[in-house]
C-alpha cells in the first residue's frame, strides 16, 4: 500500500510541475529585457517601430528580409532513382513560390514574416486548410498581438488580437488558434517555442545609436554651434525676451555664420564641448557596428567600407550567405515542413532555398568550376546550362551526355593493360628469336 502510495504521489508531482511549467514568453526570466514603455538606459525609448528610424537597424533588416525573400524557394519530392524533383503538380507549391494569398506575392509575404522575425523575435502566419485539410493559403499575423499559452493539460494553443488596437481591452476580439492552423517561425530563445526580440535584448545600444543621432541634429538644428551664455555687465530685467529674440536670430542651420550684435557691453561666452572633442563622430560609428553585429550583418553591406577591399569583399559576401543567412533559412525550411506538411506528406516531400545564385563567384571562377565538373563526368552541359540560366540543348545533340576524360583510366585497369602489353611484347620476342633461328638453320 505504500508503495503504491509512493507512485502516486511522484505522479501527482509531475502533473503538477508539467501544468505549472513556465508558458512561453519572449522575455528573460525576471522580465530584465521586456519592454517596459520602450524604456532603455540612455534615455531613449526604443521599441520595434522606433527602432527602425535607425539607419543601420533599418538596413539590416532590409538586407536581411530582402535577401530571404528573394532567395528561390520550391517544393520538391523524392523520385524513384533517389533524387529529387519539383513538385510543381503540388498546390503547395504554388503558395510557396508565387502567391500564399490573393492579396500578396510570395516575395512580399516572406520580407513581411522575415521582418517580424528580426524585429519581435517571431514569425506567424494563418494557416487557411480546406476540408481535406490541405493548406490553401497563408496570412501573416502580427507578433505584438500574438500569445502563445499553455491550457490545463500543457498543449500549446495561440491568442490573437484582431483589434485595430494593439491594447487588449476585450475578449471578444481574442481569437484561439490551434497549432496546426498557425505557421510559427521562432527566433533565438531559451525555451524553444518562443524567441526574444533582439531589439529588446540589445535596446540599450540601440539607444544610444538613437541618442547620438539625435544629439547630432540638435547640434546642427543648433547651427552647428555649442551653447553659451550671454554675459551682460548690468541687470537684465527679462532673461527671457533676450534670450529668445537672440534664439530667433542666431539659432538654427540656417542662421549658421551670421554675425551677432552685441549691444550694452554684453559677452558671448561658449560653454559647450566639440562633437570632436566628445569623440562624437567615433561613437556613432561604433554604434553603427554594433547594431551590425546585433544581426551578423557585414559591416561592408551597410556602408562601412573602412576595413574591406576588393581582395576580401567577396569572400566577406560568402561569409554573411553561410553563417548569416543559412540559419535564418534553416528555421523557415524545418518550420514549414513541421507546420505545412503531414506525417505521411513529410516521407514524400521536402522545402528548400536555392541559395546557388548567392554563392556564384565570379564568371571565370564559375567557368574554370563548370570545366572540372564537366570533365570528370558528374555535371552535363544541360546541368551547367540551367545554373548559368540558359536554355537547354536536345538530347540528340547531346546536351544530357556525361563525359569523361578519355586520357584517365583506373589504377587496376592500367596495372592490367601494362601487363597484358608486356606479355605481347614477350611473344614477339620469342617469334623474333625462333624466325632467327630457322634462317640461321637454313644457311648452314
């Protein structure tokens, strides 16, 4: 009886740690890195929107969501022989590379999910199924206003606001989606479900490259020039109305370089330090490369150029395809296929970027490749022509032959032809040396 006892009770403690597990949340624990009004340590608020008045947050995101969206992206089944085609018959192909709905195309949709993935740390979509329950569209679904909660028995299900506004004041504009009706891309995260917004994880820098930017165009609004103080050797009765008429004359860029007037003994007296000075110019690049190393973005591909050159640009290019846009497109490939294809679907078929087109190198590096592959048997000239996006030669102009060296043969077969060469040689010699020695026979 104890012992059963015992059982129950260890039961009765796992129902409860599993019901009482964490939901998901895009924050760290202790909420550190949630944002509270877009509050950040220098004074500035940064949230998803404001963020993207940065020049280097907004040009990484472009990259980033252009270059995912541009990428080819296909449907593909396994044949017979063991290889893979398109699936073009496949409706799903058709969502996936031309239109997921009648009011986008398939480039806009993903630049729209990539930018919610590198803003709010997560991507959805609506996932439209007919009876059979096939997928017939996707709709994307704003970060901000999804939830992704537990229910009593730990099965993940979404809430999603359907409100104009982001604030949740009813339920009644709450809809509950299951998992298998949403397409859910998640980014960087601890739990595994749910990622973080790497501008909240990094909203301190971002608002500093906010407040260096905006300290820049005050100090020119300024017209250039530093604050000071007006030195009257008097009393001045209304500080005020000299101190505006003096703003309405002098202050802003387009009053730069006019030449003051300073009546009853007065003094300007600058007191403000130099952009140089404060190594103001030093901080803003800086800032610059830290929001692109926020996104492993290149320096070079959001114009700082300061340490790339024409002998390692490409090889920096091909650096930001492997260890920057591999992983993004890791995620979208292994979460469509979790979101968008059966259990039976999946042995059959499989999603994937072509990321070809990013990694050609130049056209004489691309030609001396194409002659390798083309010599050794193992691309044909309709193989390269489709890469170099050509058009295909007919079978009986051999545009599908696989060709060979014929100056290359394998080790054991030239080890046996050397020795069936020697053995030849060696009858000849002995046919030579018996007709030899009849002639000799003859003449004695």
């Amino acid at each position: 009886m104890s012992k059963f006892k015992e059982v129950v009770d260890i039961f009765n403690l796992m129902h409860k740690l599993f019901k009482s597990r964490d939901k998901p949340t895009n924050s760290t624990a202790g909420g550190a890195y949630r944002f509270l009004f877009g509050g950040s340590t220098s004074g500035k608020s940064v949230t998803e929107r404001s963020s993207m008045q940065m020049t280097a947050v907004y040009s990484c995101v472009r990259i980033l969501a252009e270059a995912v969206a541009g990428l080819p992206l296909h449907l593909y089944k396994y044949n017979e022989s063991g290889g893979k085609e398109r699936a073009a018959e496949n409706q799903l192909y058709f969502l996936l590379h031309d239109e997921p709905n009648p009011e986008m195309t398939s480039f806009v949709f993903r630049e729209t999910l990539m930018t919610h993935l590198l803003l709010w740390g997560n991507a959805y979509a609506q996932l439209i199924r007919n009876g059979k329950g096939e997928v017939i569209a996707l709709y994307p679904l704003m970060p901000n206003r999804m939830t992704v909660d537990r229910d009593n028995k730990g099965r993940l299900y979404y809430q999603y606001w359907r409100g104009k506004d982001e604030a949740k004041l009813s339920r009644d504009n709450i809809v509950i989606l299951q998992p298998s009706d949403v397409l859910h891309i998640p980014g960087l995260g601890f739990d595994g479900l749910v990622g973080y917004s790497p501008i909240a994880m990094a909203k301190n820098a971002v608002g500093m490259a906010i407040a260096c930017e905006e300290y820049g165009a005050k100090f020119f609004a300024n017209g250039a020039t530093p604050g000071g103080i007006l030195e009257h050797p008097g009393i001045v009765k209304d500080p005020a109305r000299v101190r505006e008429s003096w703003n309405a004359v002098y202050q802003g860029s387009g009053n730069a370089h006019r030449i003051a007037v300073l009546e009853e003994g007065m003094k300007y007296t600058p007191i403000g330090i130099s952009p140089e000075q404060a190594q103001f110019l030093e901080t803003r690049k800086f800032q610059i490369n830290e929001i692109a190393r926020i996104f492993r973005v290149p320096p070079h591909m959001v114009g700082d150029l300061e340490k790339s050159s024409f002998s390692n640009i490409e090889q920096q290019s091909l650096e930001f395809v492997k260890y920057t846009l591999e992983p993004w497109l890791v995620r979208w490939e292994q979460a469509m296929v979790r979101s968008l294809l059966s259990k039976t679907e999946k042995e059959q078929y499989f999603i994937k970027f072509n990321v070809d087109g990013l990694l050609r190198g130049d056209y004489e590096s691309r030609m001396n490749g194409y002659a390798t592959a083309r010599q050794n048997g193992w691309m044909s000239a309709n193989d390269i022509r489709q890469l170099e996006n050509l058009d295909r030669i007919s079978k009986k102009e051999g545009g599908d032959l696989y060709l060979i060296n014929g100056n290359m043969t394998k080790l054991a077969d030239a080890g046996i032809f050397a020795a069936k060469q020697s053995k030849e040689t060696e009858e000849k010699n002995e046919e030579v040396l018996e007709v030899e020695e009849q002639n000799h026979q003859k003449q004695r």
